[in-house]
C-alpha cells in the first residue's frame, strides 16, 4: 500500500481521497478551506453523496484517512493526486485554471524526490505542460488521470469504474508513471476494470469528449420532444423505438428539462472554447447548437407554465418540485429547476420550492424564492404544479391525496416521469414535454 495525497478535498477530491483509503492506502486530504477539512475530519460530508459518509467513517475508524490544510503533512507521499475545481471562467466560457496552478505549486515545493503527481481535474488539452512548468521541478513524475464520476452515484464510481484512464509521456518516465498508478489501482484491475494508457493530449480531452457526447443525445432528444409536440408526437414512445436499435441505446435519451450542475454546462463550454483555439469551427458550431438547445429547454418550461396559467403567472401560486440539478444530490449550480423558478418569480408568480435535500443551499443562494421543506405544504394552495427534478419523492406522490391541497390540480411533468394515467384518473390536468398533448391552457379561477 502507498501513502498518498488528494490536493482538493470538494466534490472530486472527497470522494477519491475516501475511495483510496478504503483500497488500503494511507491518504491525507488537503483543502486551504479550513471548515471543509475539519468537517471531513469528522466524517461529516459536506454535500450530499449516497454513501460517501460511510466510506468517510470507515476511512477514520481504519486510520488510513485524514483531511487537514497543512500541505507538509503531504511531504513524505509517495502519489500526489490533483483534485481541485476547474470553473468556467467569469468571462468566456474557457476554463480557469487558477486553483490548479495553486495546488501544483504547492505540490512542486513540498514533495518528495520521485513522488508521482497525478491529474484528476478536467482541464482543456495543453494543461499537462503548464502543470510541469507549475511543478518547477524535474525530478517528480507526471500523470492525468481523468475522472468520470457522476454525482448521486460517485461512490459507485470510484468502487466499480467503467475504466481507468492514464495519460503518460511516451518514454520511460511515462512507463515509470504508468506502473505508479497500476499500484495504486491495483484492487480495481484484478477486479477486471479496463486500462487505456494514452497520451496526455487524450487523456486530457477524453473526460470534455465524453460529455460533449452524453450532452449531444441529452439535447437532441429535447428538440425531438419540440418536435413531437409540434407534430401531435410521443416522445417517450420515439426515444423508446429509438433506443432499441444497439447503435443508439436508451440511456441518456429521456426528455425533459435539461442538464445542469457543474461539470456538463462549463464542460461543453470549455470543450467548444479548445475547438475554437484549435480551429475547429465543427466541433465549435455543435456545441453551440448543443448548449442552446439546453438552454432552450428551461424558456419553453417556462412558457408551458405561462400558458397554463391562461398566459401570465402573475399573482399565481406556483408549486415547483425540485431544486437541486438532478436527483440524489444538493448540487445547485446552474439547476435547470432554480433556473425556471427565478424566471416564473421575476414574471411576477408566487414560487414556493421544495427539494429533499438542496432546500438549504438554494435558500442562502436565493432569497428571492421561497423555500418550503414540506412536500405537502409546497403543494397546499398552488394553482400550477411543476415537477422539474425527478426525485423519487416526487414521482411516489399520492396523486388523490395531493389533489385535495392544491387549489387547481395542474401539473407540468417536465420530466416525463409520472404516471400519466393514474394522475388524470384522479382528477389531474396533467403535460408533459414531447407527449402529443395538445396544452389546453385553462384560465386560473
């Protein structure tokens, strides 16, 4: 077993400092937010991951986990994992690199001859030299490592990966680096788990390739769900024939709302931003198209909502289910969901939120909404429902039950979960997107 560390203890950095330890490795956790650490110290998450507080706790029980902002505790590891945030830019749509310098300059003053230094942040392809330069030292080796988590099933992730990635200089030290992560992977690759060793340039476009692909099905089967309401079409019904065919497959092809959170958005952003530095005016132009279509998405929920309203929401009591980006997450950051109450609450509705875990986070965020934990109080008195963040919560409503709450039992499915049958059935005027309805809005008593 190695001594490791994991410079960036957020989303990434947790999860892979918490999943190592749990292989056998000794690993510190470094993070210069001194709150985060202390909370991690005590195995305490500081946002929510199925799972993630028990491999914490185990990890502390074990002895092999600590998470501290003191870089020297970090001097004597043998592999230094590079964790931290890569945001899109305040002013373009590249990513900023500043946090990663900071932790590679730090790595470079502090470790030890021969310690490997590995890359797990998503970064535009080019980074790997910059992060040499950054180190100022020749004498330690270098590797990338992307990650391919997704939040609400990041443990998962780690434990039982698709693949593991390595991108290594093509001589011996990319050998010596190769054989570095092989150690520190071991568990995985006697379980089975593939191993492509690549290229630098690769490795670092493979995670924003990745994504650009699943956000390209994501957006196309949201402007066939345009398309099919337009032609009196199911869209549930064509993603269905469509995924059978094994060239296409079902997942990642339901219509809904859209992506969100904090890696697909800034991902195809920063992926279009390298294609335009690169001059490839194709890739630029298809994730343009990809990112619009997104976008699109929350000003037609928004519509919809309108229009159900008999075409303005002012003074209406409006219900919104969801706040978080996706379900089995507190994630906030660019949510789909928020992103269609702020423009519901700006055109002048009464917008009460609730979300099973994120309620906390988008309250101190935006406190122009109003937040309810309360599933049954959300609902009491509300003229239009909108379901925007399929949380199982959501889709085991009562639909009788939740009917005698509401003032005008309407709902806007914008997910395309529920059962459309049994909520008719029990009194509901319900849509969805791409579902052929054709949306009779009726004028709010």
């Amino acid at each position: 077993m190695m001594k490791i560390s994991v410079i960036g203890c957020g989303y990434l950095g947790a999860v892979h400092a918490a999943t190592l330890a749990s292989m056998g490795h000794t690993v510190v956790g470094i993070d210069t937010d001194a709150d985060k650490a202390a909370r991690l110290a005590r195995a305490t998450a500081p946002f929510f991951e199925p799972g993630l507080e028990e491999l914490l706790a185990e990890g502390r029980a074990t002895g092999r986990l600590v998470f501290s902002t003191d870089m020297a505790l970090a001097a004597d590891c043998d592999v230094h994992f590079l964790c931290v945030g890569t945001p899109q830019s305040k002013t373009s749509g590249v990513a900023d690199l500043a946090y990663l310098e900071a932790a590679a300059r730090s790595v470079g003053r502090h470790a030890k001859a021969g310690a490997a230094v590995v890359g797990k942040s998503t970064v535009p392809v080019g980074t790997v030299h910059r992060v040499r330069e950054w180190l100022g030292r020749e004498d330690l080796g270098l590797a990338w490592n992307p990650e391919f988590l997704r939040q609400g099933t990041a443990v998962k992730d780690s434990l039982v990966p698709d693949r593991l990635v390595y991108g290594v200089a093509d001589d011996d030290g990319g050998t010596a680096a190769a054989r570095t992560l092989d150690t520190v992977y071991a568990p995985l690759l006697q379980a089975g788990v593939p191993r492509i060793v690549c290229s630098f340039a690769t490795a670092e476009l493979i995670k924003s390739a990745a994504n650009a692909y699943l956000a390209t099905k994501l957006s196309y089967i949201n402007a066939m769900s345009e398309l099919c309401d337009a032609a009196g079409a199911d869209v549930t019904q064509l993603s269905a024939a469509m995924g059978l065919d094994p060239r296409i497959g079902q997942r990642y092809l339901a219509a809904g709302l859209g992506f969100g959170g904090g890696c697909l958005p800034k991902d195809i952003r920063s992926f279009r931003a390298q294609a335009q530095e690169l001059g490839v005016d194709s890739v630029d132009a298809w994730m343009g198209l990809v990112d619009a279509v997104n976008e699109g998405q929350r000003g037609r929920v928004a519509a919809l909502a309108a229009d159900l309203c008999g075409g303005d929401v002012a003074g209406r009591r409006v219900a919104v289910l969801g706040a978080a980006f996706k379900p089995d997450t507190d994630d906030i950051r660019d949510s789909p969901a928020l992103d269609v109450a702020l423009r519901l609450a700006a055109a002048g509705a009464h917008v009460v939120v609730t979300d099973p875990k994120a309620i906390n986070n988008a309250w101190l965020r935006f406190p122009q909404l109003e937040f309810e934990p309360s599933l049954p109080a959300a609902l009491q008195g509300a003229e239009l429902v909108l379901l925007l963040t399929e949380w199982p919560q959501f889709r085991a409503i009562d639909p009788a039950e939740a009917a005698f709450r509401v003032r005008r039992p309407v709902i806007l499915d914008a997910r395309n979960v529920l059962d459309a049958a049994a909520w008719r059935e029990a009194g509901w005027e319900l849509h969805g997107l791409g579902t052929g309805d054709a949306l009779r809005a009726r004028a709010c008593a």
